[in-house]
C-alpha cells in the first residue's frame, strides 16, 4: 500500500496578503513624501514672505521717526518763535481785565 499521506493538500488561502501589504506601504510611504515637500515649500515661501515684511516694517520704522522728529522740530519753541516773528505782529502788552459789579441771581 502507497502512503496518500504524500498527498499534497490544498493550499490554505492567507489571510495576509504580503504583496498587497507592499503595496499600501509604498503608496502611503509615497502620499506621506509629498505631504513632507509640500509641508516643507510651503514653510519656505511663509519664510521669505515673513522676512519681507520684517524688512518693510523696518523701513515703515525709520520713516515714522524721521517724521515724528520733524514734527518736534516743527513744533519747537525756537521754530515757532522763528515764525511769529517773520509774521510782523506786536506781543501783547500788560493785560487788564475788566471787573463786574455785584454778581446776582435772577429767582423767578
């Protein structure tokens, strides 16, 4: 009598399936890659656009007080002094001021 034991039998069917493992794995390897370049760009361009306005607010700075000190200039008692003078007019003598008699109340 032969041995059936040498019989191969059927295959199990595996419940994991390698090949399609390896390929959810380099598909998510891939998405996640260019989710990262995209991540990282985008970073960059923020970066550069950042650093140009730091620059332009430093500008806007130096011309805000460029501007507040030629208007304490402006306004200095020596520049006004200056104009009033050009403007011809006469200071102001001794004030006097009028007093009023008796001060009343009108009751109704």
């Amino acid at each position: 009598m032969e041995n059936t034991n040498c019989q191969k039998s059927p295959a199990k069917k595996s419940i994991f399936n390698f090949r399609n493992a390896n390929k959810a794995l380099l598909l998510a390897i891939i998405i996640l890659g260019v989710y990262y370049v995209a991540g990282t760009n985008d970073l960059a361009i923020k970066g550069f656009a950042l650093s140009d306005l730091k620059v332009q607010k430093n500008k806007l700075v130096d011309a805000n007080n460029k501007l507040e000190l030629n208007a304490l200039s402006l306004s200095s008692y020596s520049n006004i002094k200056e104009k009033v003078s050009g403007l011809k007019m006469v200071s102001a003598g001794e004030v006097s001021y009028l007093t009023a008699g008796v001060e009343m109340v009108a009751k109704k």
